[in-house]
C-alpha cells in the first residue's frame, strides 16, 4: 500500500486547548505523525511518497470560499494585532443570535469555528493544504487503479464542516478526497468513519446527498465530544435520507460491541455498492487513549483491517484521531496490514 505524507504537518502546532478547564498542551501533535510514519517504514507496508499539488479547487469543492478565505488570512489577521500566540476563537453565535461575520479577527475565529480546542499558528494554512493535496493525491491513486492508499497527515478532518472548524479540524481531508472521486467519474463513495469521535463536519457536508453514503461508529455525543451531532436517528435529509448510519456505542465499550457496530456498518456498505470507500481512520478507540473511553487493543486493529478489506472495494485511509503518542504507529500500522493481507 502506497502512503502519502509531507513533513508540513510539523508547521501546525498549537501550544495549547482547553481541557478540564484549563489551558493544556494540545494532544493532537507533530509527534503523532512522526509515529506513524515510522512505523509505516518499519511495517515495509509500501512507498513513501510525497504529494501532489492540486491547488485550492478540490477544497472550495467541499469549503464554503469565504471559509477558506479566512483560514488563508487568519494568522496574517492575528499576528497584525501584535499577537504572538495560537490564535483561539472567544465566543459563539448560539441560539437566538445573528449569524453575521464580523470584521475583527477575534470575531471571525469564532464565527469560523465550534470549539476553543483548535488552536491556528502560523504555519496551519501551509499544513492544512498540504494535508488537503495528500488526501486528494490518495484518491488520484485509486482512480489510477491502486487497491488502497494511506493518506498521513495531520492535522486531522473529521470534525471540519463546509464552513467551521474544531476539534483539532480544518479541512475535512475524507471529505475532500471524497468529492475529488465524484468529481472524477465515481458515481458512488462510501465514507467509513472508524475514529472514536464522531465526524459531525463529514456528516453535514454529504446529509443531504444521496451519492455519498456516511457510515459512523463513535463514542455516543449524550456524553462525547463533538456533544451536538451523532446520534442514531440522524439518518440523513431529503436526497440524502437513508445515506447516513450513525452507529453510537456506550463508553467502555470493548471489541464485542465494537466489531457488532463494524458489521452492521459494513453491510449498509456493501448493500450501497460505492466505486470507492473513504476510512476515516483514527485509533483513539484505544484502550490506553488518553482522552477516549473504549478499549480496543492493538491487535483489533488487524482485525479491522481485514474485515475492512473484505468488502472488496477500493480503500483511502486517510488519518484521524489516535493521542496514545507511544502506540499509535502501531495500532494505525496494524489496520494498514491487515487490510493487505
Ligand atoms: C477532552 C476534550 C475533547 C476535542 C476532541 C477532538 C477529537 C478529534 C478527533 C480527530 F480525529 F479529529 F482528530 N476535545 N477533554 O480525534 O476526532
Ligand atoms: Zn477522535
């Protein structure tokens, strides 16, 4: 299996979020990546490449422009204030208040954004993007004929919709690769969202289609992030009605409850028949994650490996969540070989 992967990823690195009330260092880090991509090597799953550039027209294909307007201009916009730290959103426009822009950057960040975990530095855009063209290179791949492809990047998508970003999110990269294949003769794509949390951004991107099916296995949002979206009886809207699986399990769950979760997922998959499945594949589903509350062990992600590759498609695994920083090549590494083998 190929991967793809650039060393930008190092430019975004926020110092801290917002965590019990207190300002933390932020758990979504470079050394995640650099992980992963050692134990890519180790595991000889493939090449190494670096991506393509397909300039701005696979994201404004799924971002609202003004959006990434202001993700481009962001830092630019904060750092003229004489600001040297990350960049962090204030305030949110809820219920009952007026969904305007405003022309102050503090007002944009939270205009522009759902939560104070998601810090902006000064290299986010460069990394963001390059993340963008590693998903989109990914799916170049798989149009081109490979079986599957790795795409390693962070930061992460997941949580990033048309127009906000959060929980660690700015470009929805699944998303992004996923209207890439649309765009490029697929008719269907199915995006498999195995990351603890759940994809609320990817969700709301495709709710009303009916051409790209979203099938989620998560912690249930009564009691985990992203808290406002997830739930088992969102199932799509109008077109899109019946092409959104939301599968919420209980907190502990282990793999009995998990794997059940996987083959009801799987067999909507398969009942939908895509040109292409997308893997949002995080590992925080680890028991020793430090912010999740399942307990999956490294050798279950052979296991959804395997039983992802059974479907038979053509597989984009693109990088989620996973903040075990000790464990995380491994776990990403095991679900990467058993899909090959
Ligand atoms: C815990 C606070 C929770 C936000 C968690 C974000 C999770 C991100 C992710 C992604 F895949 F996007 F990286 N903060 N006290 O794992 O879903
Ligand atoms: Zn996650």
């Amino acid at each position: 299996m190929l991967t793809i992967y650039s060393d930008d990823h190092r430019l975004h690195h926020g110092k801290g979020e917002l965590n019990d009330g207190e300002l933390q260092p932020c758990y979504e880090c470079p050394e995640r990546a650099d992980q992963v991509l050692e134990a890519v090597r180790r595991a000889k799953l493939g090449d190494i490449v670096l991506p393509d550039d397909f300039g701005l027209g696979p994201v404004r294909a799924v971002h609202d422009v003004r959006y990434v307007d202001f993700l481009q201009r962001a830092w630019g916009l904060w750092a003229a204030e004489g600001r040297s730290s990350d960049a962090l959103p204030l305030a949110w426009p809820v219920r009952g208040m007026r969904q305007l822009e405003p022309d102050y950057i503090d007002g944009k960040l939270s205009y522009f954004s759902f939560d104070a975990g998601t810090p902006i530095t000064a290299g986010t855009w460069t990394a963001v993007t390059t993340g963008a063209n590693i998903a989109v290179t990914g799916a170049a791949r798989l149009l081109a004929g490979d079986a599957s492809a790795f795409a390693l990047s962070r930061p992460p998508g997941h949580h990033a919709a048309r127009d906000y970003f959060g929980g660690y999110c700015f470009l929805n990269n699944a998303a992004i690769a996923a209207q890439y294949l649309r765009d490029n003769g697929a008719s269907r794509i199915a995006i498999l969202d195995v990351d603890y949390h759940h994809g609320n951004g990817t969700q709301s991107i495709f709710y009303d289609r009916s051409d790209v099916l979203f099938v989620s296995i998560h912690a249930d949002p009564k009691n985990e992030y992203p808290f406002f979206l997830g739930h088992a009886d969102e199932r799509g809207a109008g077109d899109g009605d019946g092409y959104n699986l939301n599968l919420p399990l209980p907190w502990q769950s282990g793999a009995d409850k998990w794997f059940a979760a996987l083959e009801t997922g799987l067999t909507r998959v398969r009942e939908f028949a895509p040109d292409y499945v997308v893997v949002s594949l995080g590992v925080d589903t680890y028991v020793g994650d430090p912010i999740s509350q399942f307990r999956l062990e490294s050798d279950d992600y052979l296991e959804m490996g395997s039983r992802i590759a059974a479907l038979g498609m053509p597989l984009l695994f693109v990088l989620e969540g996973g903040y075990a920083v000790a464990e995380v090549g491994t776990n990403v590494t095991n679900v990467l070989l058993g899909a090959t083998r």
